[in-house]
C-alpha cells in the first residue's frame, strides 16, 4: 500500500483492516482482521458477546497498539489529526462530575469552541433540552448515553464510533438516535456501530461486519447478510442461538 501525508477534513475512508490482530495480556482478542469499511456507510459490526466488537471499534479509535497487520485510513496509518476527526460513544460512557452543559463546554473548548447555543441546540436534539444545569452523575443510564451521543456530535467528526449507542433506551430515545444517526449519515459521515438489536442493524445498516471470538466470519451488504447469511455461526447468532 502507497502511503499518503495529506489528512484533508474528508479523507478517512475507506477503512482498511489488513491482518490486523490484537493481542491483551495472552490472549488474541482480534486476529487478523481482513475488512474494508466504505466512505459513507453505516456498518453494523455484529456478533456475540465476547467476539471483539468493542476492541475493534476501540482499535480503529486508537486506542490499543496492533501487535501485527495493518489498518490505514485512506491508506494512512493512525495519528492525531487522524483521531481528531473520529468520535466515540462508548459502551459505558465516562463523563465528568459536573453539570451537563460543562460535560459539552469541556469537549467544545478543547476543540472547536462553539457557542453555547449550539451546544444546547445539540442537547435538544438528544432528547435533552432543560437538562442543561443538572450534574451528569445524576442522569438516568439511558440519559448518559444521549450526552454521550452529544459530546460525540459536537466535534462534526467525518467518522462515528457507536458502541451499542441504544443499549439502555427507551423506545421514544431510540428513535431520536437511530434518526440522528441517519441524518448524520445524509450530510456525509462515515458510521460505525455495534448492536445485539437486528431490526436495528436492519434498519440503520448499509454494511455488516460479523465478529465471532475475535475473527471476521463475514463481511456483506447488510441486506445480503440477513437474507442468506453464509456462515453456521451468522445464522445461529440472527436466529438468537447459541454459539459455542
Ligand atoms: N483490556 C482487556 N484486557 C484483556 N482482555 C480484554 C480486555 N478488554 C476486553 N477483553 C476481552 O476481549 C474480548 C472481546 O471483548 P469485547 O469487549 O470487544 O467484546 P464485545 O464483542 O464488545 O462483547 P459485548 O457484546 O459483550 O459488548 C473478551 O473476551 C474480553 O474479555
Ligand atoms: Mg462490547
């Protein structure tokens, strides 16, 4: 692979995994990891718990070192303005002990300073308008992960991270994240996320990538991959089987 040095606000897709594997304490978490994730896709990565959905979301964010293989954002490999133009919603999202509104203002003044109307305009869109002066720690585990879709958006990244981003909603919350993850998807951005809700991956998935115990079973367009997947184990995961 050619390598390139221009990092233009556009120009981290495609994704390319190319035998990439993870290794935390002994054991290989991600192994060897064949995958390429399109500009402009919405990429359900799938599979059961354990298979390395978080890790490999945690990995193309930056945050574990590849032990081996190669994984290049529009043939570069990782740095910080590379990073700085991702945003992560985690599993269990950390925010700091302060009110909600300081939780966006920190992340906003690190980065692109936007005014405090825009942040609360963020926060309508998450459902959390009037929530603004209320200490984080309080808020329920379905309104932490709304801030957390917040702190995501305010930084326009061209590529999302959503960890399960709708584990803990309610169905009315649920809508308003699948909407906004659409919308963020029709201006542009690159989006990959995790679920264990297949009408969700239905729903919202251009792309499927199916994990199971650290591998890449399959990698399809979504619709292809519901139809007729083509492993044992994608089936049996679709059909809420057990995988051993
Ligand atoms: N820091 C770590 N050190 C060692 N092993 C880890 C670490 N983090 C995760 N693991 C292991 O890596 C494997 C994959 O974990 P991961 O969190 O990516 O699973 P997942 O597919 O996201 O599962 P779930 O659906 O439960 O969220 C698991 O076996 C887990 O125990
Ligand atoms: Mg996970």
């Amino acid at each position: 692979m050619s390598k390139k040095t221009f990092v233009g606000p556009h120009d981290l897709t495609p994704i390319q995994f190319k035998d990439l594997s993870v290794i935390l304490g002994q054991k290989i978490i991600l192994d060897k990891i064949n995958c390429k994730i399109k500009s402009n896709s919405i990429t359900a990565v799938l599979g059961p718990n354990g298979a390395g959905k978080s890790i490999f979301l945690q990995t193309i964010n930056g945050l574990f070192s590849i032990q081996s293989g190669r994984l290049n954002f529009n043939l570069m490999e990782i740095n910080q303005e590379i990073r700085k133009q991702q945003a992560m919603v985690f599993q269990n999202p950390v925010l700091l002990r302060r009110t909600v509104i300081a939780n966006l203002q920190f992340i906003s003044n690190l980065r692109n300073k936007e005014s405090n109307r825009l942040l609360k305009k963020i926060l309508s869109k998450v459902g959390l308008e009037g929530y603004e002066k209320k200490p984080a720690r309080l808020l329920s585990g379905g309104e932490k992960q709304r801030l957390s879709m917040a702190r995501a958006l305010i930084i326009n990244p061209n590529l999302l991270l959503l960890d399960e981003p709708t584990a803990n909603l309610d169905p009315y919350s649920l809508k308003l994240i699948e909407d906004l993850v659409l919308e963020e998807n029709s201006i542009g951005k690159t989006i990959i996320f995790t679920t264990h809700d297949m009408s969700q991956a239905k729903r919202l998935a251009t792309d499927v990538i199916f994990l199971n115990k650290g591998k890449v079973l399959e990698q399809t367009i979504s619709k292809t991959f519901f139809k007729s997947p083509k492993t044992l184990e994608a089936q049996k995961y679709i059909n809420g089987e057990i995988l051993i």
